[in-house]
C-alpha cells in the first residue's frame, strides 16, 4: 500500500487496486477459470485456466458453443444446454456441473457459474462465468472454501436436509445475532422465524423447480434486518449467498413515504383548484384523504359571521368513509354533528386553539362524551372511531375551516409523519378557501358594478326579452361587453348587443359611454339599425372617445300580418345573430359584407338587412365569449352553438331556463372572456 507524504493511510484508488488484486489472486489460487460467450457473434472465448481444465489447446478449440458441447460428457450435454437456455431466456444466472471427456482420455468434474447480461433491448447478449475442477472433492473443496471465504458476501450451504454443510467467515458475522455454531444445525431449527416466510417459501421453491431464486426479505429480532438473498439449487442441496441491505431498504421506504407524500399532496392541489367555488373544492378533500391517510373524514367550514353561537359558523360540506356500507351512517351523522357538539367538543377546542387536537385512543367514548344525548352520538358509537385529529385550516387572519379525521380501531393511531402531511394538506386548503372566498367577494363586485351599468329589457306584449351577464373567470374583472334593449319613440323595440375591446376599467367605461350615445341616437332620431350605426361612429369621432367596439342592433317592427314580425338589423363586426324559427330550424343572421367596428371609420357607410319572422321564432344575440375560446376559432364556436341550440329547442324549455341551460352547456368552467346573451321571443 502507498501512503500519502505524512504517512497516512492509504489512498482510496491504491485500495481499490490491492482489492482487486487480492481477489484476482484468489481466483487464481483456487484454479477457476472464465468464460465469455458473445450471443450476437457466437464466440465463446475462455482464459488459459479454463482451457488447462478441459486439457484443450488455444489454436485447437473452436471457441464455439458446439466446440464446448462437444468435449461435455454425452450424459450431460442435455442437461447443460437447458441449464444455458434458461439463463439466456431469462437474462438469469447459469449454475451446471458436469462431466468433461478430455482429448487424452481422462474426465474431470467441473462446477460452473454464470450470469446472462441484458443488452439495451432488454435481451440477453453475453453469458459470463466461471468454472472449476470438482474432480479431486477434497482439494476441490479446500479451493472452493478459500474463494468463498475471500468473498465478501456472506455464503452458505444446506443439504437435501436443510442442514448446514458450510457458512463463510461474512454469513457467521451477519448471523451471529442468532446462533454462533451453524454447521450440522437445521435452518428451520436454529432461525425459527424463516419458517413460513419469504425465505422458507423461496428456498423450498428453487429445491422443487431446480432453479435458482433471487428475493428480498426481512428477519425479525434479533437480526432486525432486510437481507438481499440469491439461491440456487446444487446436487447436493442448496447454496445461498446473500447481502444486509438494510440501509438501502430504509431509503427506498423513505423514498416511497416521499412519493406518497407528493402524490398526496398533487392530488389535494387537483381537488382545490378545479374549481373556484370553496365548498366544492375543499369539500373533495375528504375523499383524497381517504384511504390515504384515515378510514372516514369530515371537512368543515367556517363563516365570519359573528353570530353568538359558534356552531352557527360551522357546516360540513364533505365527509367520505373508506366501507361504502358505512356511509349512509356518515351522511347522517354531518347532518346531526355540528348541532350535538358541546363547548366542550375537540371540534371547539380546535376552533378555539387554532392547533390540530389529537386523540390517540378511545376516540368512540371521548366523542361520544361531548356530543348532546341523541342520535348523532348514537351514530358515532356505530361508526366506532379508535384515533381521531382535528386540524384547523387557517387562512391569512383566521381559522376558516377544520378537517376531522378518523380511524378504526385496528389501524392505529396518527404518527408523526400522518400529521405534518396533514399539517401540509390543511396549509394548502386554507389559502385555497381563502383565496376563493376573496375571489368570490371580487368577481360579486365586478358583476354588480357591470350590471349596474345596464338596464332591465322593457315590457313588451308582443315580445318576451331575457337577458343574461356572466363575467369572465378573472377576479375584479370589468369589461367592455353590454346588451341593451328600449323602446323607439313609435313603439318599436330595439334590441343591442356590443363589445368595447379590452377587458379592464377603460373598457368598462368607454362601453358605458358607446352604450349611452347609441340609446340616445336610437331614441332620439327614431333611426333604423344602419342610421343608427352611422351615428355613433361620427360621435366617436367628434367626442375623441379613442376608442373602438362591435355591435349588433336589431329592431323588431310589426310585419305584414298579425302572424308575423319584420326583423331590421345592422352589424359591426359583431358575432351574428342566431334566429329560431318557429319550426325549430336554427340559421344566422349573416349579410352579404361583414360591417366594420364602431369608432374605425366615421364616415363609413352602414348596410342594415330585412327578415319577416314568424310569431313563435326566437333571435338570440350575444358576445364573442360564447362562441370563441383560445384554443377554439369563432367558427368552430358557431358551429357548437348551433348544435346546442338545436337540442335545447327538442327540450321544449321557457326562455329564462333555455338561456341558463345554453350558458352552462357552451361556456367552460373557467371562462376566459365576458359574455353577454339577448335571446327575444316572438309571442
């Protein structure tokens, strides 16, 4: 060995070289020779030591596999050739030991090992080994013990008895938590906790088939350790070489933990955000938590009411049980349970600490004991809880919400690693309602603040006029669309559908402004569509409003009989309007050249187109919202909605339910755009 210039101990690499060495030496010493053979080209090459053993010379061997058959005794060559295809089918290990008919005559016993390597497409394509002379037993086996215990994995073997015929120097030092003395002994005997496990099922297994077994398993105290065993069969028994991979076990169990532990909290994360409701989204926790982390659960909110009474502020909005027999009983007991707690519920106490509270045992009698008399701790004595936690979920300046988990009896209590995963998933559920609730507040005020700005559609004998505002997903998001619906000084009935761009106060406020100049026009001139068009692009103009928006306007004037209604409309590049027949036909209202947006070209000339409707026919208006998405063209948007429309019509729905039923059908559930609906029926 080469110390370093203080003399210190030797260098990593140096070691590694006299390991080496001191193996190769071993090899050598004990008389075993290799063996490579290369399944793609079929050459079989061996080392000087293997072909010594066979008695063949270099430049007289084939170094074929047929070459090699051919010196293996005639007996035996059936047997080592399966031993060889089971290996190279399986990419698994090669153990034979036959006899070898020598060029002068004599034969010799040979032992051989091997392995079959997997090339990238998963077949074998080389076999290694290794093979010695078993001809002279003694000798032989003074070599073979000298190898096996230079190696530095622990070796052993049984006879057909499953009595120890020999152990190394590693197998004594890993098993000497049980039993110093091992030769003579029976395994079953000496190591009584391998009876009817992993190794007993596994060691039996490769004595029955004849073939080798490879498995992981544990021992229990004294040796308290996971061991990584090979085992193959021999002629006299069995040969076990084997590993404690102990610490490698504890990292793949905390792997896993750490898997499960993502998955969970990826699948918490999915629940909450693919929906923006709070009690929707917090409600599903219950049944990822289930199984995972307990037997039944309950989630609960909690209001910011200051009502006296502190149950008032609580209601469960999900509960699941793992025994799907059970959770009628559940059901009934969310109904029952916040009214029958006590002020002196772990519920309350949780509520009041703002710390999960645990009950590690005897969950069934503490709950039962803080629940009013009645059914509902009638029920609990049912669902028979042995371990409960409640954890607060807290937002950003109060608890808004707690989690109760359960678990039966015979599962155990929560342990550390339970609660800090719970801890994780009631931080992440927390912010959610949290932020949900602050969305919700916002995205109220946006839509009061939009729907101030229009006015409800005027009464009209002859028409039935239902319109509709949702607002895009976006919390605090006012925007450009608008509808509106008057009547003209001579009666008539105006009906406008528009879209200021953008999605922002300026919009909101520049369509509040187009929204005003077009009724005042409409009103004032008693123009038709086009004129009326016409008017508000000069007025954009002269007012430098800076600004540009589409429109639809459609005037609905008597018809040329009792039974019908003239329909007048113009459009500025404005998604067109949709009209439903009275035979339940669904066509659009498109002309000849798309007009351009309001506020682009003041003195641009308006075309407006004529139809005679019939009573019992609907006109629907609307904003691109409905009909255009990102991933979606306009014209794949028209196309959808004239499908849906086509089935609402067979539904035979009144009108105010027909447009809450088409929103729901063509609208995502997180909407990206404003819309706006007009739907005008012809009595």
């Amino acid at each position: 060995m080469r110390s370093d210039a203080t003399g210190g101990a030797p260098t990593p690499a140096l070691d590694e070289v006299a390991e080496r060495v001191r193996w190769e030496l071993a090899v050598s010493a004990a008389g075993i020779g290799a063996f490579d053979w290369d399944l793609v080209t079929g050459e079989l090459r061996w080392d000087d030591r293997l072909l010594e053993l066979f008695g063949v010379r270099r430049d007289h061997f084939g170094a074929t596999i047929e070459a090699f058959e051919a010196l293996v005794h005639p007996e035996d060559r059936s047997r080592v050739a399966e031993a060889l295809r089971l290996a190279v089918e399986t990419c698994g290990e090669y153990a034979a030991e036959y006899r070898v008919l020598r060029p002068d005559g004599t034969t010799c016993w040979v032992v051989a090992r091997g392995r079959a390597l997997a090339g990238p497409d998963g077949r074998a394509e080389r076999v290694l080994g290794a093979a010695f002379d078993n001809t002279a037993v003694q000798d032989g086996e003074a070599r073979v013990q000298r190898v096996l215990e230079a190696m530095p994995t622990a070796f052993f073997h049984l006879d057909r008895e499953w009595r120890f015929t020999y152990a190394n120097r590693v197998a004594h030092e890993l098993l000497g938590g049980v039993t110093r003395q091992l030769a003579g002994g029976v395994i079953w005997e000496l190591f009584p906790a391998a009876v009817g496990s992993d190794f007993e099922r596994h060691y039996r297994d490769a004595a029955a088939s004849g073939e080798p077994v490879t498995f992981d398993a544990y021992y229990p105290p004294p040796l308290d350790a996971w061991y990584e065993v090979r085992a193959w069969p021999t002629p006299d028994g069995l040969s076990v070489y084997f590993n404690d991979v102990t610490d490698r076990h504890a990292a793949q169990v905390l792997l896993a933990r750490d898997s499960r532990r993502t998955a969970m909290l990826a699948a918490v994360s999915e629940a909450l955000t693919g929906t923006l409701d709070p009690e929707v989204g917090v409600g599903r926790l219950a049944q990822v938590l289930v199984p995972e982390v307990a037997d039944w659960c309950v989630v609960t909110l909690v209001s910011e009411s200051a009502r006296a009474d502190w149950r008032e502020r609580l209601r469960d909005v999900g509960w699941w049980h793992v025994d799907p027999a059970r959770r009628p009983d559940l059901d009934r007991y969310a109904e029952l349970r916040v009214s029958s707690l006590t002020d002196a519920s772990f519920v309350a106490r949780a509520l009041s600490s703002e710390v999960p509270v645990l009950i590690s045992s005897g969950a069934t009698e503490a709950i039962e004991r803080v629940l009013v008399p009645g059914p509902a701790r009638e029920l609990v004595q049912g669902l028979g809880p042995g371990s409960a936690v409640i954890v607060p979920l807290h937002g950003r300046d109060r608890t808004v919400g707690l989690v109760s988990l359960f678990r039966d009896t015979g599962r155990g209590t929560f342990d550390e690693e339970d609660l800090a995963l719970v801890g994780e998933v009631a931080a992440r559920a927390g912010v959610h309602v949290d932020n949900a609730r602050l969305y919700a507040e916002q995205r109220d005020l946006a839509a009061t603040l939009q729907r101030s700005m229009m006015t409800d559609p005027p009464p009209s004998e002859t028409l039935e006029v239902v319109v509709r505002y949702e607002a895009a997903a976006q919390a605090a998001q006012v925007g450009g669309d608008w509808y509106d619906a008057f009547h003209q000084r001579d009666g008539t009935t105006v009906v406008v559908i528009g879209d200021v761009v953008g999605h922002d106060v300026d919009a909101a406020a520049a369509m509040g402004q187009i929204r005003s100049l077009l009724r005042g026009i409409a009103v004032h001139t008693g123009d038709g569509p086009a004129a009326v068009l016409h008017g508000v692009d000069e007025a954009i103009e002269v007012l430098d409003l800076a600004t540009t928006a589409t429109a639809a306007i459609v005037r609905f004037e008597p018809g040329d009989d009792a039974a019908t209604t003239r329909v007048r409309w113009s459009n500025a590049g404005h998604p067109p309007p949709v009209v439903i027949d009275e035979t339940g036909q669904v066509h659009f209202l498109a002309e000849d050249q798309a007009g351009l947006l309001l506020g682009l070209q003041p003195d641009t000339d308006r075309s407006e187109s004529v139809v005679e409707l019939r009573r019992g026919s609907t006109v629907l208006l609307y904003t691109d919202g409905l009909v255009e998405r990102r991933d979606q063209s306009i014209d794949v948007g028209l196309a959808l909605l004239a499908e849906r429309l086509a089935g609402l019509v067979r539904e035979e729905r009144d009108l105010e339910t027909f447009c809450d039923e088409l929103l729901r059908r063509m609208l995502p559930p997180r909407r990206e755009d404003d819309v706006a609906l007009v739907a005008v029926h012809l009595r």
